[in-house]
C-alpha cells in the first residue's frame, strides 16, 4: 500500500512547492507594482482629457492665426483672377463677333478694291501704264536673275573665294600671334581679347547711338544672356535623353541576342559611333553647365552686394534722369551706375563671354597652350575655386559649430549613423519600406551642403542671404562637382553614360531654377507684404534641389510641352477655374427669369 501511494504523495509535493513559488512570484509582482507608483486611471484620464483639451485649443489658434495672415492675400488674387477671367471672356466673345463681321467687311473691300483698281487702270495716261509696265519687267528680271544666280552656283562660289581669303588672313594673324608668343606666351593668349575689347571701344565712340539702342531698346541683351543659353540647354537634354534611350534599347538587344559576338565589325562599328556621339555630347553638357556656373555667381555677387548695408548702393542701378539731377549727393552715391550703362556693359560682356570660343583662331598650334583658354574657362576657373574654398569652409565651420562629439568625422557622417538605427527599426517594424529609408538618407545627403544657410533662418534679416545661398551658390558648387566628375574620361561607355546622365538633372534644375525665378520675380511687390515669405522661398529652393524633385518636375514640363495647347494641364486647369467664376449671361439669364416670374405672377393676380 506504500509502494502504491508513493507516486501520489510526490505529485503533492511537488504542486505545494509550485503553490509557494507563485505566491512568492505574486508577492514580488505587487511590490514591484507599489513601487512603479502606477497612477490611478480617474487621474490619467483627467491628464489625457487635459492634454487634448490643451492640443486643440492649440491647433484652432494655430489655424486662425493663418487665417487670419494669408485671407487679404488669398481675397486678393481670388479678386485678379476674377478681373482676369471677365476680361478674357469678354475678349473670347467679342473676338468671333467682330472675326465674322471683318471678314464681311474684307469680302465687301477687295469687291471694291477690285473695281476701283480696273477703273484707275482705264483712266490712265499711256506713260503711266508704260512706267507699271516698265515697273513688272523689272520685278520679273530679278526673279529671272535669282533662278540664272542659283542655277550658275555663283553665291557658293562667292562664299568659296571669301574663305580662301578668311583662310589667308587667319594664316598670317597666327603668324602675327606665334611671333609675339615668341615674346611673351601670356600676351599671345591675351591679344585676341584685348583686340575684341579694342573693337568694342571704338565702335562705342563711333556709334554710341546703336550701342545704346541695341543695349537698351531691344532684347538682344536678355537673349543672350538667359534665353539662347535656356534653349541650349533644352536641346541638349533632349539630345542626351535620346541618347540614352537609344543605348538602352540597343543594350536589351544586344542581350537579347546572346549568340552574337561583341567583336564583329558591325558592333565595333556600333561602339565607336556611341563612344563619338557620347563624346560630343559631354563637351556640350559641360560647356553650358560652366556657363550656369559662371551667371549663378555673377547673379549672386550683385544680389549679396545689393544686401550689404554700406556697399550697397553701388550695386543699386538707378535710371538715367535720377543720375543728371544736381542733389548733394554722399560719396557711395555718386558710384552708383546708371541703367544705361550696365545694359551696355552687360551686353558687351555677355557677348564676349557667350560667342567668343577661345583666345585665338580655331586652328591648334602647338607653340601655345590652348587648353582653357575660351573665356568661360577663364572665369570659370576663378569663380569654381572660390566657389569650393567657401563651401569647404563653411562646412568646415558648420563641423566646429556642431561640437567636439562629432571627432575626426564630418557632421553629415554623424547625422546619417544617428538616423540609420531608428529608421533600421521602422523598417523592421514594417512601418516604412528600404526603399523610404533610403530615400531619407539620400535626402539627408544631398541637404547637406545647405546647413550652412539653414542658419540664417534664425538670424533676424539675414534670410535672403540664405535664399541666395540656397539658390544660387550652392546650386553652383554642385555643378563644379558634376563637371569634375564629368571631365575625368573613363574608356567604360556605361560609366560615362552615368556621369552625363547625372550632369544632366543639374542641367534641369537651371531650367527650372529659370522658371521659379521668373514667377518669384513676378510675385516678388506681393511677396514682399507676406510675413517669413523668404522663409517659405528658402525652402522652396530647398526643395527644388532634391534629385527626384527636379527630375519629376521636368519630367512634367516635357510632358506639357510635348502634348498639344488644348490637352495640356495647365490649359485645363485654366479652364475649370474660368469655369467655376461667375459669367455675366448666367447672370443676365437669372435676372430675365426672375422677370418673367414676376410677370407671371402679376397676369395671375
């Protein structure tokens, strides 16, 4: 009986023993629990009840706050775009009414016309209709001489002897150019620019008048400084987006076919013709880019002077009758430039700048360096040095400024390790994707180098050095970087293929960087009333500069220009805001409703 009772009695044991540790388990919890000191639910739920109470009384005067800033803004453009849309609807209008009826009135005059013409022909002296004959005979020879001129080849002939002549003159100019280089290397390089200067002057003091009106009176000054450079950009991304869609397609070709070697003649052919066109087009890319490079800094040197308290006011352009007046005038004053003036010291430069192409002839000789010589070269090579001296040092300031705990690494290192763990542990969570995480981290990057600027959004009145900063410098360092990148050759055609393709989104942004500019330039009276607009603005370039930003807003602008004016976006949204103002028939249509109700009404009584 012993023996069969045995296993009972340890199975007691052993839940006693499991009983005591529970309790003591139990013991431990609720003496851990007194000592979180765990508040009572009635007084979180007062706490939480308190903080939402605290959060939107928060967000409504936040909302109101807005409201009540951006309302005359926002009742503004609603009143222009109201005066607009009547405007150009009663045009629309007008336009086919008065269309039909001109076109009446062109039938009804060349009807008389007709018939007055046979009359003065018959009323005539014979001397005169010998003169109108004498008059087509003359116009029917010339036609004749023009078909005899084509035909004989003699304009191709003419142009042949004038290069044969060019040709002869450039000879003995090298000649002229290799004799002094002989002399002084330095001065060989420089002749050339001193000679256009020189002719610059001369035509100046011979014919100020057509210097001036050509400066001044007409958009020779703006084309070539903004919109010939802007439609060469376009047609090089055009050129180099077709480039890289034709390499692709030939690339899935190639890899279609496996069977076919990569040596045969008709691919080696294939590769050069790439390598050439690839070539051409990464000279273009970095010509341009330096270009930008070069206004950019320019731009942003009259901007920053125009900020400056003291300096100022030699950078501010006054008109030319402010210039004649006879005021006293202090001494920082009377260095001011009229308008005149820089118009023609624009144009000047722009065009030396623009269409010069080298400090000599096109011919390459060997006695002279002719490497860099073209005058965005030049300049480009002084403004990209001081360009990367001050962002190198502003960075290097923004890494003392962050604290000693960053040690030998930089600050932008720093900030990618801190955010790498927290966002490693979303997208462990599935709450963001790698994809996002890498997007931030990219992002982060590529805002590095405006930390510098970021500062000034804190500093009272040095915002617009920031935006200036943001816009324009920092714009410019990166295109330094791309056109480094894009000048160290690499025989890999898939590598240069990358480069060009990253030059190019930079080549993007200045097209974009043009178009904001205009719209900012145009809103700049209604933008100056509008509290932290700079702020706003700074972020906006901010923003633009991001890859994705300006490849997609481009991407968009393609897509506008390429599709016709009626299927366009911005024709559309044109439409439905003319649509959903008031209309005038709408209007009249109401009121001779209300008429005939009122009529009615009254035949019923």
């Amino acid at each position: 009986i012993v023996l069969a009772l045995s296993p009972l009695s340890n199975t007691n044991i052993i839940m006693r023993l499991i009983a005591s540790r529970i309790e003591v388990l139990l013991d431990h919890a609720y003496d851990l629990l007194e000592k979180l000191d765990l508040p009572p639910w009635q007084e979180y739920k007062e706490a939480a009840s308190a903080a939402f109470h605290d959060v939107r009384v928060a967000t409504v005067s936040s909302c109101k706050f807005g409201h009540l800033t951006f309302r005359p803004v926002f009742i503004l453009l609603g009143i222009i775009m109201h005066c607009l849309a009547v405007v150009l609807q009663i045009i629309l209008e007008n336009s086919i009414y008065h269309g039909w009826r001109a076109l009446k009135e062109f039938y009804f005059q060349m009807q008389m016309a007709t018939i007055w013409f046979i009359r003065y022909q018959k009323s005539l002296s014979p001397s005169a209709i010998y003169a109108e004959v004498a008059v087509l005979a003359a116009v029917t020879t010339l036609w004749l001489l023009r078909r005899h001129v084509k035909k004989h080849r003699y304009y191709e002939r003419t142009m042949a002897w004038y290069q044969v002549r060019k040709q002869k003159v450039l000879k003995r100019y090298n000649h002229f150019v290799d004799q002094v280089g002989k002399t002084s290397t330095f001065l060989a390089l420089l002749l050339p620019h001193l000679l256009y200067f020189t002719f610059a002057a001369i035509i100046k003091r011979l014919l100020p008048w057509l210097v001036t009106y050509l400066a001044t009176k007409t958009p020779l000054n703006a084309f070539i400084q903004y919109f010939h450079p802007l439609y060469c950009t376009f047609l090089i991304i055009g050129k180099s987006t077709q480039h890289l869609r034709t390499y692709k397609v030939v690339e899935a070709d190639g890899n279609d076919k496996k069977t076919v070697s990569k040596t045969t003649p008709s691919n080696v052919k294939r590769q050069q013709k790439q390598k050439a066109e690839l070539e051409e087009i990464r000279k273009e890319v970095v010509d341009i880019l330096k270009y930008w490079v070069v206004y950019a800094i320019i731009i942003a040197t009259v901007r920053t002077g125009k900020l400056l308290p003291f300096v100022g006011d030699m950078f501010t352009v006054v008109g030319d009758n402010v210039t004649k007046g006879k005021r006293r005038q202090g001494m920082l004053s009377k260095l001011r430039f009229s308008s005149k003036f820089v118009e023609e010291i624009s144009l000047v430069f722009f065009t030396w700048l623009r269409f010069m192409p080298s400090s000599v002839t096109g011919q390459e000789k060997s006695s002279l360096k002719r490497k860099g010589n073209s005058p965005i070269e030049i300049i480009y090579k002084k403004f990209s040095s001081f360009v990367k001296s001050a962002m190198s040092s502003s960075a290097s300031l923004t890494n003392k400024a962050a604290g000693s705990h960053l040690g030998n690494g930089s600050m932008l290192s720093w900030c990618v390790g801190k955010l790498d763990f927290p966002l490693s542990i979303l997208v462990l969570g599935r709450a963001i994707s790698q994809e996002t995480k890498q997007k931030v981290i990219t992002t982060v990057t590529e805002l590095s180098d405006l930390i510098p600027a970021a500062i000034t959004l804190f500093v009272p009145g040095c915002s617009s050095y920031g935006v200036i900063y943001v816009s324009l410098v920092a714009p410019a360092f990166l295109s330094i970087k791309s056109c480094d990148e894009i000048n160290k050759k690499s025989s890999n055609v898939a590598t240069m293929e990358s480069k060009v393709n990253e030059a190019s989104r930079f080549l993007r942004f200045w097209m974009i960087h043009a178009l904001v500019t205009w719209i900012l330039d145009s809103f700049a009276p209604i933008l100056a009333w509008v509290p932290f607009s700079t702020h706003v603005i700074w972020l906006l370039w901010a923003f633009l500069q991001l890859e994705t930003t300006t490849r997609r807003i481009y991407g968009w602008f393609e897509s506008e220009v390429e599709k016709p004016l009626d299927q366009t976006q911005t024709m559309q949204s044109v439409k439905r805001v003319i649509a959903a103002l008031p209309s005038s028939v709408d209007s009249q249509k109401d009121t001779s409703s209300n008429e005939g109700q009122v009529e009615k009404s009254k035949k019923e009584d």
